[in-house]
C-alpha cells in the first residue's frame, strides 16, 4: 500500500487580535512502510522552521521554537512548522506593523451598514456536495480514498434537542439549522456582525446560545462580537440585537459557555466572564483574569505579548454546589499563569495546588477540556501539556481523566494517555505523528447522558469508551489508507473499510431524531453522526458513520479561485470552477456536475486555471510547492503501479526547497499571455510554458527580493512585473516594498516607499494593473489604519492608485470601511472590484465612492476575486464558499440600478 501523506494545515492563533500563538513540536508526516511505492509528494524536513529563521529570525509574537523543533525529528517532518509559520503569517498580514485594537472589526462593520448597495444579487456557485473521495480523482498528488466522504469546511460547534434539530456553526461561516437530524441545511446567523464561530449551547429553556471568535487559537480564526440567543431557536434567526450584554466580549474569542442556574460563564482569550441567564440586557462580569495588565486599557495592553496572557480555555462546575468552580487558565504554548483555578474564602481565584492524577503546574496545563455526565457522578477532561509538545515528538497529549465523585475538584484518576489511544486502532503509528499530536488544536469530550461511563473523546481522531476509560475504540481512525481494508481502486471506493470522518475534531453533541438518538461530531470537513450506541467492523471502527455534508451547509474556507471553459460542454458556455481550501485540497466543479470533487489533496492555497481550458490548473501547497495537471488530475489511481500514468506533475519554483516564499505564496498570469507564469517567493519567478511545465527546473529568478524578504502579493501585464513583499513580516520591526521589473530580468527596481510616506507600512495583499497601461497600477493593504494599529506607519487606508509606474501615488480607499483589504480586480467595464475581510465592493468608472457588491453575499472574508471567461466575477471567501456575481448587471459606466 503506498502512504499517500495528506498535506495539511495545522493552524493555530487569531486575527484581529494579533493572537499569533506558535506551534513549538516537531511533528513528522507517516514515512512509506518496506516494500511500499513511496509518495512522491514528500514533505521538507523543518520546512516552516526554516523559514522561520530564514525570514523573521522568530514567529509573530516573540515566541520562539523549541529545540525540539529546532533540531527537527524525523526525515519529512515539518507539519509543526507549517502549523507555526501558518499561524504567524496568516495573523501578521492583518495586524502588522503593531497590535490592532478591540473593536476594530465591529466599527467596520458599523460602517459597512451605512453604505449603498449595487444592483444585482450574488449566485452559489459551491452549493453542492462535495465529495473528497471522489473516485475520478485518485492522482497522485490527490487524497481521495481516504474515507472521510462529502465534506465541508470546519464545524466548530454543535447543538442538538430531542425534537431533530442539529444546529452546525462553521469556523467563520455561521450558524446552520437542520429539522431533520442533520441535512438541508438553513442559514440562520448571516445577519450578524461575524459569522466566526466559538461554540453553540443549547440551555434548559431551548433557547440556543451563540458564542462567536473561533476559540482554536489558529491562524485562520477570526475574532467575535460577543455572544447571542435565540428564543426560539425552532424557528427564528440570529439578530443582531439577539446580543447579551455590552461590548464586553467584542474581538474575543469564546472557548466554551458553561450554565449554572441562572449563570453562564464564557472562557474566553481575555479571561473568564459571567452573565445573568434571566437578564441578558447587563453588561458582562469578568470573573478573573491571570494577568489584568494586558487586557485592553490595562498598562501592558499595547505589549506584543498581551495576546497571550488571559486565555481561559474552560470552566468545570460543581453540580452538586455549583458555588465550587474551577477554571482551566493558559496558553497552549506554555506560560507561568497556566494552571487551574479556585475561589478562596475570601473571593479571590487561587491556584489549585493537587487534582490527583490531574496535573495541576504550569509545565504541564494547557489547552482543556471538560465533560460532566448528566447525573453528576462523573466529571472528565482533556489535558494537553506544553512540555509535552516541547519534549515529546510524538504528542502533546498528557492525558484524559475521570474524577469518580462527580467533583471537579477530584480526585482525578488518569484513564488515557498517547500509547493507550494508539493501540486502540488509530490510524496514527508513525514516530512524530501520534494520538493527540495536535491536542492544543483539536479536542471534544461529550458523555453520554445515559450512561456515565460512556464517553467519547475528539483529537485527530475520534475515541470512544464504554466503561469508563478501561478500554477505548478509535471509531473514527484519521483515514483509512493505513489499514488491510484500504483500496484505492475507484471500483471498491476505500476497498473493505468502514467510511470514517474527517480528521481533526472541534466540536460534540447528542441528540434524537424520530425515536434514534445520535452523536454528532464536527470537525474540519464539517459534520458527521453516527447512534449513540453504534456498532464497530472487524478492525475496530465504527462501521455508521453517515457525513451530514450534503451541499446544503456550506463552510468552505477557500483561499483561491480559478475559472475556465470546460471543453467538455456542448453548448460552449460551461465552465469549470477550482479553488484552494484550508485542509480540504483542491475542489473541482465541471459545467454538469451534481458533485464537486477534490483533484488535489491536502491544503490549496493558490490557484490558476487556464480561461481557455478549465482542465489545465495549477495548485500550490504551502511555500510554492506547485502542482500542474492538463486533464483535471482526472486519474483512476493506476500511477500506483504504472508512474508514468500519473498526470499531476510538481513545478515547484526553487525557492520551495528553502521554504524562502510565504506560506500561501502568490502566483499569476499574465492576462495578455496565459502562458506567462509569475510566482512570489524570495524571488521573483518566471516561466513561459504555461501548463505544459514539467519542471521547477524550467522557471527562471527575474529578481532577487533580497535576504529575509518575500513576496506576498506580484502581478503581470504585457512584461511588466510588480511585486510587494515583506520582511520582516511580523510585529518585531515590520517593513515592506514594492519592486518593479521585466519578466526577462531587466529594469528591476525597489519603489520609494517610506515608513511615514503616502502609502502605509502595512502587508501588501494585492495588485491590479490596467492591461492597457502597465503604468496605471491599483495596490491593496491588509491591517487596519492607524487609529486602530498600534505601530509605526501603520497610515491611513487601503487602496491606493498609480498612473506613472509608482512614481507617485494617491488615495483612493475613499467611503471604503477601515478593514483588512485582500483583492483588487479591475473589470471590463473600467469599474473596480475590491475584496476584504468583510464584502466586496464595487466603484463605478467615474465614480470616486464604492458601494457594497450586490446582494446575498454572506458577511465573511473574500480572500480573491477572479474574473471568469463567461463574463463573472468569482469570489473564493473563506468560510462560505464561492459566489459569483454576473458582471453584466453592473451596466457600462453606471449601476444598472442601485439597492439602497
């Protein structure tokens, strides 16, 4: 059997709060077993630790890696890295040059509401299910087959009654209902200011409680606007004046809720609040805080480190008095605060010194989580050490506990460790990738609320026990393609084995539907469910596993789109639409299709799609690792026995092999000559074979950004190159530049950008250049102005116009809200198109002001913006899908109409 490593994103920190949380382990992707045709895809020893060091010296925040890390571990192993350098730049793009304050996001969005509309609505386009075992796509840079079915983008909370109503909230695309136990799906948050999910509850009364900022410290988490309840969740929808309290928990993110008589308590990255669950009109109590300094207005608060220094993960509650509370305080990554908490005699929060088995230093307190059975006897919880992650290559788990008398103050008894979960048939055995490698990322715990000793636990995988912890199964092995069972022949779809989830979980509940009770579990490629007491196969794996991803839920987080005819259709208008996903590879959707599939595994980041045939695509994993296909990567996986009928063929530019490129690197066309390739890393490279390259040999160096620099934004018209860079990247002595040049080499210069000049000292997302005119350049800023970033230069605006090659610029954001800008797209009519972390926008030829882009589009990022040849424009968002909007309805010159 070969070992088709998936390649993944294993990201971790926040936004808009420049929460840029590290990873410090090694892990290590699987290696080939004796005798096994290898993966020719094999991942960079430290890649992220490299560039790391290459680049910024250290991650964002300060934090630097381990010397576990630092020497690395086993040959390939770089996913911590790529989880790290993930992390930190996704986070440095939006904060940089300094610390953006609370509040920044929400005042955008109070501006986005004053502004006009365009005629003209947004249509789905990624609206159908998507299957990631789609049998058409077994290539060898592909993951089908591994089991996990249709899949969406990640679910990271969950809520279900007794009546069938399940309730998924995506990481940044809302909250969805369904009536039926799961499937058809409806939208019920996208009035909200933020569809960032943390959790979803539903209280004794039915009322749902949703608790926004996605609270898994990653990369790709958006911060929150507090916390919101439905009374009837039934059949209401989400408003924003649903919203508890004040502006006490705007640009947090919420770990759990937890509900105590008339009192919920929220875990959050700034500490531990209370609320009245009677009155929800007051504002929110903070309960403790480890470190009130760094909270905002606090004297610490503009240190790079605040971030850091108030994360709660949980609160356990004494059913049996629900005045004794404890409160599991820290960062993942370790910090002298972490560590459990009590209140005192005298109303103070002391640490708890002794919980048993349960550790309770700060070495060895990190990301938890709690579980209390129904009936109060049993209370259990997830650790995850830090000093495990820095010594232990394997993990990072310290364990799973049971504390018997039903108290969170113990005593615990450990019930689970690392080599208790892989032997109870995880798919996980490789040195550097084992049971709760990635326990600060992923972990659920739910207990059965018929029977305490019934428990099931969420990390890359999902366990379960039926007596209490004395033994475990892996019901929900990471993929299949480890075991006997597993094909790849398109004819036996994953060969004898049981269907899995997806890997990676976040998020838990029980309920029923028609009589059945079930478990659903969410995880990043969306919802799955299976009953309650379900049945296992022969290996050991829950043999009912059904996927809940039936293209009515849409959370795809897509960083890139790309769009070409599909040749394939008879009448000549069809297209063929791919785009990059976080953890979810490549979706293909040909002009027909019923069903989306995945022609490249892994994560996609960026994306080209030859306009003229949509069969011809590039995909990039992370730091210019570049893959070419010129049939849609449509194999029936025979490259495993025959290389040579492999049809996906990598045309990494260089600087991949040093990692010395971004993590999601750019690359272009130019759209005069689509076989004029531009990609972004420490340098500038070029090559002019289009798709029929082979080679990363055939690319060429135009230009040498220098040492420690790299691009993050390059665009092309007619020979003429612009590309924007950084370096350092992060908070600790930011800088950027523009460098302008030919394809061929010649004519290369660095713009004169000061720090205090007209254009601001924040991350270059974007360029658009007239194709008539290479002189006449738009380029777009990510990070928020000056009065909410605290940082050198951080200026005024986000999009700015040359008409003389850079020479000279000029401002042209105008009404545009202060919000990150991500991608700038000049249309055939002479109007503009620009994506940011909120909508998209649209300003008229002539016209100076922008308007919001049509309607339907749901208030999540849109990372790109891509023209199509059937006269669209497509917008990758990153949490909701792809959406296009028919360009025709925007007129010549003017709105066709207007949709005040």
């Amino acid at each position: 059997m070969p070992n088709r490593q998936r390649r993944r994103l294993l990201l971790s920190a926040v936004t808009l709060t420049a929460l840029g949380l590290t990873a410090t382990q090694a892990m290590a992707a699987p290696v080939a077993q004796p005798g096994t045709q290898p993966n020719p895809v094999q991942r960079l020893t430290e890649a992220g630790q490299r560039h790391a060091q290459k680049v910024t010296g250290k991650p964002a925040g300060g934090h630097t890696f381990s010397a576990k890390a630092e020497t690395g571990g086993d040959g390939g192993s770089d996913e911590a890295e790529n989880s790290a350098e993930g992390t930190a730049q996704y986070t440095e793009a939006r904060t940089a040059p300094g610390v953006v304050a609370p509040g920044a996001y929400g005042a955008a969005w109070a501006q986005l509401q004053s502004l006009p509309h365009t005629g003209g609505s947004w249509d789905h386009v990624t609206n159908k299910p998507y299957n990631g075992d789609d049998p058409r796509y077994r290539d060898v840079n592909s993951n089908s087959s591994g089991g996990a079915g249709f899949v969406t983008g990640r679910i990271t909370g969950i809520a279900a009654d007794s009546d069938g109503y399940v309730y998924a909230g995506g990481a940044n695309g809302g909250v969805f209902r369904s009536r039926t136990g799961g499937g058809h799906w409806e939208p019920i948050a996208d009035k909200l200011p933020t569809l960032s999910t943390g959790t979803l509850n539903l209280d004794g009364g039915g009322r749902l409680w949703y608790a926004t900022g996605e609270s898994n410290t990653g990369a790709t988490s958006y911060v929150g606007t507090g916390v919101y309840v439905l009374s009837d969740p039934k059949h209401g929808k989400f408003q924003p004046g649903n919203r508890v309290g004040g502006a006490e928990l705007e640009s947090t993110t919420i770990h759990q809720l937890r509900f105590a008589g008339d009192k919920v308590w929220a875990a959050t990255n700034r500490g531990v609040w209370s609320h009245s669950t009677t009155d929800l009109s007051g504002p929110w109590t903070m309960e403790f805080a480890p470190n009130p300094d760094y909270l905002p207005g606090g004297a610490k608060a503009s240190d790079p480190s605040a971030p850091y220094k108030n994360i709660a993960n949980d609160i356990a509650i004494d059913s049996k008095d629900p005045s004794k509370v404890i409160l599991a305080v820290g960062w993942r990554g370790g910090d002298t605060y972490n560590g459990f908490y009590s209140k005192a005699a005298d109303g103070s929060w002391q640490r708890v010194a002794s919980l048993g088995d349960l550790p309770t230093d700060a070495a060895n307190v990190g990301n938890v989580t709690f579980a209390r059975s129904a009936d109060g006897s049993r209370y259990y919880a997830i650790d995850q050490s830090p000093d495990v992650m820095a010594h232990n290559p394997d993990t990072g788990l310290k364990g799973i506990y049971v504390s018997k008398s039903g108290s969170p103050a113990g005593p615990w008894a450990l019930i689970a460790d690392k080599d208790k979960l892989k032997g109870s048939g995880s798919a996980l055995q490789d040195a550097g990738y084992q049971p709760g490698i990635q326990s600060w990322y992923n972990q659920f715990l739910q207990v059965d609320p018929a029977n305490p000793d019934h428990v099931w636990a969420g990390l890359e995988e999902v366990f379960e026990t039926t007596d209490g912890g004395a033994k475990w199964a892996t019901i929900a092995p990471y993929w299949n393609n480890p075991f006997p069972c597993w094909s790849i022949d398109p004819a036996k779809q994953t060969g004898d084995c049981s269907p899995t989830t997806h890997s990676d979980q976040h998020a838990v509940a029980i309920g029923s539907y028609q009589g059945k009770t079930s478990v659903y579990v969410g995880n990043d490629g969306g919802i799955y469910t299976r009953p309650v007491n379900g049945q296992l196969d022969a290996g050991g794996h829950a043999k009912d596993w059904k996927s809940l991803n039936d293209g009515t839920i849409d959370t795809l987080q897509y960083y890139s789109v790309g769009v070409g005819k599909d040749l394939a259709d008879r009448s000549g208008r069809g297209v063929i639409v791919s785009g990059g996903l976080q953890d979810n590879g490549e979706s293909i959707l040909r002009a027909h299709d019923k069903v989306m599939g995945s022609d490249f595994g892994g994560d996609g980041g960026d994306t080209l799609v030859d306009p003229a045939n949509g069969c011809n695509i590039a995909e990039e994993y992370v730091y210019l690792d570049m893959w070419v296909t010129q049939n849609c990567a449509a194999n029936d996986g025979s490259w495993t026995k025959d290389p040579s009928k492999a049809t996906s063929y990598e045309v990494a530019p260089p600087d991949k092999a040093t990692s010395a490129a971004r993590f999601i690197a750019p690359i272009t066309t130019d759209p005069k000559d689509t076989n004029t390739w531009i990609a972004g890393g420490q340098h500038v490279w070029v090559q002019h074979k289009g798709y029929a390259i082979r080679s990363g040999s055939e690319w060429t160096s135009a230009y040498d950004l220098g040492a420690g620099h790299v691009a993050t934004a390059v665009a092309t018209v007619n020979g003429t190159v612009y590309a924007g860079w950084c370096g350092p990247c992060n908070n600790q002595g930011f800088t950027r530049g523009i460098a302008v040049g030919n394809t061929d080499g010649t004519g290369w210069r660095q713009l004169n950008l000061p720090v205090d000049g007209t254009l601001p000292n924040r991350y270059v997302s974007s360029f658009a250049v007239d194709e008539n005119d290479a002189q006449h350049v738009f380029v777009a800023f990510s990070g928020f102005s000056r009065s909410w970033t605290e940082g050198p230069g951080a200026g005024i605006g986000h999009l700015f116009e040359t008409r003389d090659g850079g020479a000279s610029w000029t401002d042209v954001s105008a009404n545009l809200p202060d919000v990150p800008a991500t991608s700038i797209k000049l249309l055939p009519n002479g109007g503009l198109a620009l994506g940011t972390d909120l909508a998209a926008f649209y300003r008229a030829p002539g016209a100076t002001d922008f308007r919001v882009l049509g309607r339907n589009l749901p208030t999540t990022s849109v990372q790109q913006l891509k023209i199509g040849p059937d006269g669209k424009l497509y917008a990758a968002t990153f949490g909701r899908g792809i959406w296009s909007f028919d360009l025709r309805r925007l007129g010549h010159g003017r709105y066709d109409e207007t949709d005040d």
